[in-house]
C-alpha cells in the first residue's frame, strides 16, 4: 500500500463507498437489510481481530474506562447507521442516498457547533444552510412546498436519519482513546458485529419467510465487508495519515459524484433535474462549508 500514491488510495475510497450504495439496491430481495449489516460486520471484525486483535488487547488499559461510550459509538456510527442504510435502500433510489449522503460534512459541522460551541464564519454557514436546501430538494422531488402537505419519500426520510447517526459518531470520536487507528477501528467493528445481533433477530421473527441470502445476496455481503467496510476504511486512515485530515476528507466529497454517475450506469436509474440541481447545491455548500477552518471557542 506503500507504493501506491495517496490520491490513488483516496480516490478508491470513495469509489468503494459509491459501491455501497449500489450495492443496498442489489441486496434488495436477496438478503435482508439487518441480515447484511450482521454478516458484513461478522466477517469485518472475524478478519481484522485475527490481524490486530493482538495490538487491541495490548491496549486493553486505555480502552477499559471508555469501553461502554464506545459501545454506544460503535452501535451508533457502524451499527444503526448501516441497518438504517440499506433500509432506505428498500424505499429509495441509489442516486437519491448518493446525494443525501454528500450533506454529511455539513451535518457534522453543525454538530460541532451544538456540542462544542464551535464557532463557524458566515461562509460555513452558508455551505450548511446549502447542504440542508439540497437535501430537501431531492427528498420532495424538486418541489419542497410539499414538505408543507406532509409528502415525504419515506426511504429519504430514513437515509437522513442515518446520515445523522453517522454525523453524531463521528463528532463524538474526540472521546477515541490513545491508540491507533487500525486496532480502534478493530475494537469498534467487534463491537459492531454483537451490537447488530438484536436488530437482525428481530427481523427475523418479525419477516414472512426469512431464508438465508441468496447467492447475489452472499456477493453483495462479501462486497461490502471486503471494500467499503475494510480496504477503503484501511486506504482512507493511510491518507489520513500521509496528507492529515482536512485535505483527505475532502475526497468524500466524490461520494455523491461517483454514487450518482453508477446508479445511472449500472441500475439504469432515471437522473432528473432536480438530482443535478441537488448536487450541484450540495457539493458547493460543502465546499462553502470546508472553505475556512473553524475556530475553537
């Protein structure tokens, strides 16, 4: 991974989160959204505890008074999130959870300033303000005087919970404890494969004819266990670690662009003009929004 360029890793991460949603379209009727998140955090955790649950135990000392937060912070940005994204996938379409899922900087800015007191210049937001105004336009289908007669696709309305979720997660990973980041990432995921247990019994005694996935629902799991849950977490940290990150965070904003263009591609989806308005919105309040660091109170 060494050799490989930074851009070039980057660049893959966000094509494999793109993949992801992609992928809750083709897990639909195939394996159940609950069922995936279990076997994808199953099959994460079984690899990566064979490869750093060493380093994880050697830092058992500093974890300990933190293991219950970050059981919260596991099932909160690993768990729900995922179960609440390939629910949305059931009710929505795939360029619809690319763009939504572009506003989550945004989202986590805002966080920043409710938790922390951050303060933020009048350009973030105004990036903030642009982010929320997409979103809107794509969950009302380019008419958000809707929003005032109750009509909302159900599908958008559960992948802005989820994008939430995640945005909580990652403002509350200042409470990380001093490890590295590999092994945490280890820890969190462990803790994400017995925290998805209760949700995926539930489905199953609640689901008409619960089976076991079918062989593209075996495919899509071993998917998205092997690139957007592993390599591009693993691709993601090493470009954090060479360029930091504030400028590593700015290859997300690919997600939307990448997520849109294979949803057309690859699942034949219809591209409106209210999907193009959104992501040009989006896209611009993030980079509004990233165009000044925020200063600390």
């Amino acid at each position: 991974m060494s050799r490989i360029p930074v851009t070039a890793l980057l660049v893959l991460t966000a094509l494999f989160w793109s993949g992801n949603v992609i992928a809750g379209q083709l897990a639909v009727g195939h394996v159940q959204p609950f069922q995936l998140v279990l076997l994808r955090w199953l099959l994460v955790a079984a690899a990566l505890w064979l490869l750093y649950g060493r380093e994880v135990r050697g830092h058992w000392e500093v974890i300990r008074p933190l293991f219950w937060p970050l059981v919260l912070l596991s099932f909160t940005g690993l768990s729900a999130f995922n179960s609440l994204f390939y629910l949305a996938s059931t009710r929505t379409a795939a360029v619809n959870i690319g763009i939504i899922q572009g506003a989550m900087p945004g989202l986590v800015l805002l966080g920043t300033v409710l938790a922390y007191r951050t303060r933020i210049t009048a350009m973030q937001v105004a990036g903030v303000t642009l982010t929320i105004l997409g979103v809107t336009l794509i969950a009302t289908k380019g008419a958000p005087a809707t929003l005032l007669e109750g009509a909302l696709n159900p599908g958008d309305g559960i992948m802005l919970g989820a994008c939430l979720l995640y945005a909580a997660y990652t403002v509350a990973l200042r409470i990380r404890p001093a490890i590295p980041a590999v092994p945490f990432f280890t820890l969190l995921a462990v803790i994400a494969a017995f925290t998805s247990i209760p949700p995926a019994l539930v489905e199953a005694a609640l689901t008409d004819g619960y089976a076991m996935p079918t062989v593209q629902g075996w495919l899509v799991t071993l998917y998205v266990a092997i690139f957007p849950s592993c390599l591009a977490q693993l691709f993601f940290l090493r470009g954090v670690d060479v360029i930091g990150p504030g400028r590593a965070g700015v290859f997300i904003n690919l997600v939307p662009l990448f997520a849109s263009f294979l949803a057309i591609v690859l699942l034949g989806e219809a591209f409106a003009w209210y999907h193009g308005a959104a992501l040009v919105i989006v896209l611009s309040g993030v980079w509004l929004a990233q165009k000044a660091p925020p200063r600390t109170a």
